[in-house]
C-alpha cells in the first residue's frame, strides 16, 4: 500500500480505462466504444491534473501524440512500429503527469496490470482487426489446409526391397509395397536385385544390396 501513497484510487481506475480502451480499439481496429470510453477517461484523467496544475500542456501534447500515432498505425499497412512509438509516449506522459517518481510507476504498473486483466476475459469475444492480426501469429499448420509435414521412415529400418532403378546411388527401391527413394552405400547397385534398408537420417533412407 505504501507504494502508491498519494495516488488516488479514482485516478488509478482512469488510467486503466484508457489502457483497456487501448487494447479494445488495437483488437477492433476502430469500433468506437472502446475509444469513446478511453476519451471521457483520459478527458476527466488530464482535465484534473491540469486543473491542479500538476501537469503542462507539454505533458498532454506527448500523450495526444501517442494517440495519433496508434491511429495511423490502424489505417496504414506498416510493421507496428507506430503503435509500439505510441504506447511509450502514452505511458510515458502519464508517468510524468502522475509526479515521475517510484510511486508513479507503480500505480501505473498496477493499473496496466489490471487492464491486462480485463482485456484477457472479453478478447475472445472482440473482432480482429488487421493491426491485431499483425501483433499476434494466428496461421497454424494444419493437415486441412494442405500443411504435411514429412511422413516418418524410422519403419523401414531393416526393410527389404527391390531395386526399381539404378542406383547411381540414388534411385528408386520398392519397399512394403511402395516405391521409396533412397541411397545406396556409395556402390552402384543394378536394377532388379535385394537390397535392405541399413540406415534413416530423416528423409534419407540407406539402403545396402543383400
């Protein structure tokens, strides 16, 4: 408790409404709710600090230039390097509008810490906007849509086959029924005679004439 002496609990709560609305508009990429609400925070957040003359006007212009530069990140196709440039001069003005000492930093840390909170139990419920889908991978490889990853040979260790084409020293050995390709030890094996699996190396299959 005595970390955050001397910040007020309300101010604490408005500065988790913006980061949340934060998040909420990065998610949606602009659904009007979540930045209405961070507005009226952030308002009500800087208009009593500047009232108390605890912050200038050079504080809220960093905090307005973050804001911008999120919103140029959500309509132009770039890295996120202008959300991530945003944020910092957010939180950086704030640190600095609520006295630039440990005890800031720890009232906005808890207040970050409890946006994350809320953020995490209604973000599955939020759309994806293009911004969000840049700041977290969300392709998987999967068999269905065609990502097969190689097929394991460890089974063919011991295998006996027929060689279908020369080994020069690949070539082609039928192996439980199917045609397999494969390497020979190093010698030329010809077309028609046994040969047995001695060796897999992952996809490359060792083959040695019986």
């Amino acid at each position: 408790m005595d970390m955050v002496v001397g910040m007020p609990v309300v101010q604490m709560l408005l500065l988790a409404i913006m980061f949340l609305a934060i998040m909420v508009e990065i998610k949606t990429g602009g659904l009007g709710a979540g930045i209405l609400l961070g507005l009226v925070a952030a308002g009500v957040f800087w208009g009593s600090q500047y009232v108390k003359g605890l912050v200038s006007l050079y504080q809220i212009a960093i905090f307005m230039g973050g804001i911008l530069c999120i919103i140029v990140e959500m309509l132009l196709p770039t890295v996120g390097l202008l959300a991530g440039l945003g944020v910092a001069a957010m939180l950086y003005s704030v640190v600095l509008a609520l006295g630039g000492d440990i005890h800031a930093l720890y009232a906005m840390l808890i207040s970050f810490v409890a946006a994350i909170v809320i953020f995490a139990l209604i973000v599955k419920r939020l759309p994806s906007s293009k911004l969000w889908n840049k700041v977290v991978l969300k392709d998987e490889s999967r068999s269905e849509r065609g990502f097969v990853s190689a097929a394991p040979r460890e089974s063919l260790l011991g295998a006996v086959g027929e060689v279908l084409t020369e080994l020069r020293p690949s070539g082609s050995v039928r192996l439980n029924g199917k045609p397999v390709d494969v390497v020979s030890e190093g010698a030329f094996v010809p077309k028609g005679v046994q040969v047995q699996v001695v060796a897999v190396e992952g996809n490359r299959v060792v083959v040695r004439q019986i």
